[in-house]
C-alpha cells in the first residue's frame, strides 16, 4: 500500500501552488506549479473531499506516483464525480500537505465546440487522425493539404497538385488522398511531403478508407479500388454504376455509401455486397457505433442498422444535408450550414451549435478530441 506520508531521507514540500483540473472526456488533466527538484503525487477518488491521507477510504482511490504537470488523468466514468489532490516531497522524504481538493465531473466531448484560426482559402472536404506526432491531416479543393499536432494549430503543406481532393485515410504510416478525375496522392510522414500516384482510375474518387492491410477508394460510376500500399492500386468490381460519395472501415468491415441510397459492404475489399436502402436519397458518411452500423445523406437522412443488411430510418430532427459521421465516445455527424447532431445510440438525435453556419464536411477524433474542418477554412474542436 502507498502512504502518503512514507519516506526516510529527504524532506516534505510545501503544499503546490496554481492546482487546476480541466475537465474532458472519460478524463482529467491537473497542472500545477512545478518546481525543480520536487516529486509529486497526485490523488483522486471518486468522492468529495479527496486528501493524500484518506484517498484509501474513498471510493475508486488511487495515487499515482512521481506525476508532472500536466497530468492526465485517465480511465474516468463520465457523470461520475471525482475529485484530486496533490502533494510533493524533496529526496525520497516523506509526503506534504496536499492542495485543496478539487472535484471534477467529466463529461462526453462534442457537447461544446471552440473554432480554430480560419485557415485562409482552405475550401476543406475531409479529416484524418492517427496516433502519429502530426495527429491530423485535412485535405480541401486545389490540392489544399492541412496539417496539425493538435487539432488547434495548422500548418497548409504542398501537395503538389491543383486537383480538388475529397478524401483522406491513414494507415498510421502512410496518409493516401484522393480526388477530382482520379488524382490520388500519398505522404509518408504525415502530409507534410506529397507524391503522386497512378490510380488508374480517370472518374472523380469521393472516398477513400483504410481498413485491415488494404486502401480502398471509390466514387463517380461505381468505380472501387484497392491498394495495399497507396501507389499501385487495383480495380474492384463494385457491382453497381452509381456514384460513391463516402465510405468507412467499422466493425471489420469496409462500408462504401453514395447515390439513391447505395450502400456497399466487405469483408476484404474484392467482394461487395449491394445492401441499397430502398427510397433513400443520396448517403454521405458511415460509421459504426452503439453496436450498429450508421449511414447519413441528404436531408438530414440516417439510417441504423444492426447487420449491415437491414437499415430503419432514424429522425434527425434536421433537414439539411449531412457530410460525414464519426464515432469517438458518441456519434457526432456534420453538415450543411454548421450543422452538428449528436447521439449515444444512433437512434435519437440532438442538434449542436457549431457556433458557424457554413458546410462542415469531415469529422475525426483521435483520444477523444473531436476535430471539425469545413469550408472557408473553418475548423472545430470538442474535448
């Protein structure tokens, strides 16, 4: 057992000073003051009142040793209620009074939204995220290509071409995008260099997913293709002769959606299944979430499905045209005119404010923090 007061040698340190707690998703980060030469312990529970001498009576008590601001707290109960104390020591001495506690409830992310710096003639239509250093890549119209650590500072990188560019995926490797009249593109370090490669095909790609070992894009007339390493790529039969407009990998399987309703599933990229939602309008996004399959499109439409065979109609509660749909801790689908809908089961659906009105067109996430890209430049964050 730790005790907060154990040590030989050494001193105690003052209580520290400047304690935060930021609250955010399934998580909490603390910063303090710190000061050279000090080791801190932090302490939480979820109860009232936490102290570095109690910690072991509340519930869910934990200390964490030698920490340094900030410190994330993580593997948090959202609308659990915790609270945190810290306290310091000199050498190996033993522990000194703990910071007042704070208590702190973290809460599902996406419920708030802060906008980024404009991102001047970014006209932008997708977004990726990875475990990479440059977490987030956004590609837009005119070979437009945005790179960024964080999802708040972004920096525009050169393409090398003046096609517009849809679609966006990472392997965790290698970032492939795709675009106008076949234009398909590959950066092996997080967008920030581009080289081109053949796709072979000349239609317009709206889409492009990694899942398993294997790129797949798609789009105008049906046209799917796959490649295992972003350069050469292989024509797919799709089966059908519409328009791809979005597609995803979820739930071990490649989703491709698109025109009067067209949705395509895989197992492993060669063989599609045409599983079309009869009376449907145009579909944009797919993604797999609360146990289901998930597809959004025009005029505020999604539809859930727990096979991926059969879909039900959901309501909304919107009638503008939804771009893309994401799933982090929640599902959060975008679109036109600032559009943002949130839901924790694909069925009910609550609008958001985007805080802009223009067309939010990509969402991703990447340890909880939602990314929004849209156009003008527009760029959202929710943590």
């Amino acid at each position: 057992m730790l005790l907060a007061g154990c040590g030989g040698k050494g001193d105690s340190s003052p209580a520290p000073t400047g304690f935060k707690v930021e609250t955010l998703d399934g998580r909490v980060t603390l910063t303090w003051d710190a000061v050279a030469g000090v080791e801190y312990w932090a302490f939480y529970a979820a109860a009232d009142g936490v102290t570095p001498n109690n910690w072991t009576q509340l519930s869910g008590g934990r200390a964490v040793v030698n920490v340094t601001s900030p410190y994330v707290v993580t593997g948090l109960v959202n609308g659990t209620k915790y609270s945190f104390s810290l306290n310091g020591r000199v050498g190996g001495g033993p522990g000194g009074p703990g910071v007042a506690a704070v208590s702190a409830t973290p809460r599902l992310a996406g419920g708030a939204w802060a906008a980024g710096a404009t991102l001047a003639g970014a006209e932008l239509n997708a977004v990726t995220s990875s475990a990479l250093t440059v977490a987030y890549v956004a590609v837009g119209n005119g070979g437009a290509v945005q790179s960024s650590v964080d999802g708040l500072t972004w920096v525009a990188r050169a393409s090398g071409t003046t096609a517009d560019l849809y679609s966006v995926a990472t392997n965790g490797t290698l970032t492939v995008a795709v675009g106008k009249a076949g234009a398909a593109l590959n950066s092996a370090n997080s967008g920030e260099t581009w080289a081109s490669a053949n796709s072979t095909a000349t239609q317009d790609l709206r889409t492009v997913v990694f899942g398993g070992t294997t790129f797949i894009a798609a789009g105008a007339g049906g046209v799917v293709l796959g490649s295992a390493d972003g350069v050469t790529w292989t024509t797919r039969a799709s089966g059908v002769t519409t328009d791809i407009l979005g597609g995803a990998y979820v739930n071990s399987t490649y989703v491709l959606v698109g025109a009067g309703g067209t949705v395509l599933t895989s197992i492993d990229g060669v063989t599609w299944n045409n599983r079309t939602i009869a009376g449907a309008g145009n579909l944009n996004g797919a993604a797999y979430g609360a146990a289901q399959y998930i597809v959004v499109g025009d005029n505020g439409a999604a539809y859930t499905s727990a096979d991926g065979i059969t879909f039900t109609a959901a309501t909304t509660g919107v009638t503008q045209k939804l771009n893309s749909v994401f799933t982090g801790s929640q599902l959060i689908a975008v679109g036109e005119a600032g559009t943002i809908l949130n839901s924790t089961d694909g069925k009910t659906w609550a609008k958001v404010s985007a805080g802009v009105s223009t067309s939010l067109t990509g969402i991703t996430a990447r340890n909880a923090v939602y990314v929004i890209v849209g156009r003008g430049g527009v760029n959202l964050t929710s943590k």
